[in-house]
C-alpha cells in the first residue's frame, strides 16, 4: 500500500478544496495522511481514515530563514512517515515542502500551485520577496511534477525555468454538482453574494464600492466569509463593521454550508486580481447563477464572457457595478447564463474529471523510477 502525504497550511482549506480527493486515494488503496494546522476538522478529516498530523506555520511571515526552518522541521515528519508520494498544496507548502522533500531526499513529489499568491497580484508589493520566491521556486520545483490550475500560471512558472513538460495542467480542486445544484429562488430583492476569504485582494473594496453606486436598485450585497487575519492583503474586523453600520452590505460570516448559503443568491460576485482557478465561483456557477468576475487568470479561466457571466477589469468598482446593473435588470439573462455556467462545470470542471486527473498523476509518478 503507498502512503500519500498531503501538506496543507489549514485544515479548513483541506476540508474545502482537498477532502473528497483525498477520500477517493483511501478508496483506492492508499494510505493517506495529512500534515496541517490543526483548527477545529481533525475529527471530521479522521472519520474518513486519514491520519492528521499537526504542524504549525506561518502564513503571514515570509523570512526566508522562517521558512527554513519550517522546512527543517517539516523533515523529522517526512522521515517519520516515510512517504511513497508527496502532495505539497498551494505556495507557501510547496515551498516549505519542497525544501523538506530535497533535504529528505524524497523524489516522487506532487506540487500543486493553485495560485501565484499575494506577492504576485501587485508589482509593488514586497518585490524583494517575490524575486527571491522566483529564484527559489524552480530549485524547489526539480523533483516530481507540478500542477497547475490555469495556463497564465503554467507560462509564469515555465518563465521562471521550470521545464514545462514536467508541468500538469489540471482545472481546480473540483466540485460536487451533487451538492451544488440549481434550486428555486424567490427573493423578495436579488441578493448580490460575494464569499470568499476577506482579503483585499479578492476585490472586497471594489465590491462595496459597487453596493454603494447600487443603493437604489434596492439589491441586497451580501459578504460571506472569515476575517483571515494571518494573510498580509486581510481585512480589519473594524472595517467591515464600518461598511455594516453604513448598510452597504450584509456580512453572514464564514459558513460551513456554502450550497445551503448560495441558495440564497441570484447574482455571485468575485473581482479578485489574480486566482488560480476559483472554486467558489464554480460552486456558484454548479448552483445555476450567473457571475461578475475580473479578467485575470483564474477568473478569465472559468467566465465565460457572455455566456457564464461577465468579465469586467480587476480594480474597477463602476465597472463591476455596471455589470451587476445589468444581471439585475435583465431576469433572462441571468437564468441564460446561469444554466450555461451549470452545464459548463459538468463539462469540465465536475469532482470526477479533477480527481481522476489527479490520480493519473500519483500513478504516473509511482510508474517513473526517476521522478
């Protein structure tokens, strides 16, 4: 039986983005154990026969030396569990994970980039981190194979020198058109959902910026999602009270039950400046409601302009809300694009077609003798 290690920053990201991929491999055979930081989903991970291990990072902190010794201490867990196939998810544990792997000596490595981070949606932003991360992550990348959400990421990843034959091209983590599925809506007024991570670089300021320009459309926006005080580009408790006493937005906080909560939306709204592929839009996109997104990598990669939803420049609120003006005025329009966004993850974006490519992965690098 080969053991599948998976390294996640947070439990709750695993639970949303990596559960049901990680319950198929125990189907299948393996012996899978997960190294995060342990919130509040060790038991709900365990009942399914994964073994959680704890591990502490942090996520805000970009020392380089802090990441080293990360990586070292990730490596007395390597050693421990002796891992047949590693699964390093998202930047910062590919990077943690990578160094660890290398000083293990572990070959067979799975990197999963599901997005190129804060440190890459604003020139400006720490450029010295950034062009260490750059040179870092081609030495990083050497074993194993890469997976990638989208092709703007796979071009930036090859720029940087990594070969792209050893790069996958695999659409998101995967969704569950089971769980997610249209269902009738009658609102009293159109409710505008925006859910994801509070952080500005999802676009929640041009977000409430478009809530204003709409007051008299007398549209509900609705927030969902936790204040994620760890991430550099987070949002202050103190500004989202702000815009709520303002009665620009309603905040529902984080939900667990994210089909039960986008049940209650007509339009979903995510101008994020960069994604890797953004499974909360293909959630919305699964339930039948039309999307207002930016067009950037990631979002570009599932909206359809026209078709799915619609596009609008990244870091424009009366652009953003000129789009949602329009799905609010046009009921036939927004149940057109809602069925065609539907159709279009059970073409290609389903929890099957993910997780058996995922899979051909594990088994392509279990069939290499030099990965």
């Amino acid at each position: 039986m080969a053991k599948l290690l998976f390294l996640v920053t947070e439990d709750w990201y695993f639970v949303s983005h990596r559960l049901a991929l990680a319950v198929e491999a125990v189907r299948r055979g393996y012996e899978v154990v997960l190294v995060t930081r342990v919130s509040s989903h060790r038991s709900e991970i365990e009942q399914y026969g994964i073994h959680v291990v704890p591990f502490k990072t942090n996520r805000r902190g970009m020392n380089p030396l802090g990441i080293l010794g990360e990586a070292v201490s990730l490596t007395r867990i390597y050693r421990k569990e002796k891992p047949d196939i590693l699964h390093h998810v998202a930047l910062r544990a590919v990077v943690v994970g990578g160094l660890a792997a290398h000083l293990c000596g572990i070959r067979r490595v799975v990197s999963a980039i599901t997005g190129m981070g804060f440190l890459f949606t604003e020139e400006g932003r720490r450029p010295w981190v950034r062009k260490v991360v750059s040179r870092v992550l081609p030495h990083v990348l050497s074993r194993g194979l890469v997976i990638v959400q989208n092709p703007d990421d796979a071009r930036q990843l090859s720029s940087f020198g990594l070969c792209p034959n050893r790069q996958r091209l695999i659409a998101g983590a995967g969704v569950d058109t089971t769980k997610f599925s249209p269902s009738f809506r009658e609102n009293d007024r159109l409710v505008v959902m925006m859910a994801t991570r509070l952080l500005w670089d999802k676009g929640v300021g041009e977000y409430v910026e478009a809530a204003r320009m709409l007051r008299d459309t007398g549209a509900r926006f609705v927030l969902v999602g936790m204040i994620d005080t760890d991430n550099p580009a987070g949002v202050s408790v103190d500004e989202v009270d702000a815009w709520i006493s303002e009665g620009v937005i309603e905040w529902w906080g984080h939900r667990q039950d994210m089909a039960a909560t986008l049940a209650h939306a007509d339009i979903f709204c995510l101008p994020s400046y960069r994604e890797g592929l953004p499974k909360a839009i293909l959630e919305a996109m699964a339930s039948g409601i039309p999307c207002v997104s930016t067009d950037v990598p990631g979002c570009r990669d599932v909206v359809r302009n026209g078709d799915t939803g619609i596009l609008v420049p990244a870091r424009n609120g009366a652009e953003l809300a000129a789009a949602i003006s329009r799905l609010i005025e046009k009921p036939a329009l927004r149940l057109a694009m809602g069925a065609n966004g539907r159709q279009r993850v059970l073409d290609e974006f389903c929890d099957e077609k993910v997780i058996s490519a995922t899979l051909n992965v594990y088994e392509e690098l279990q069939n290499c003798a030099d990965s």
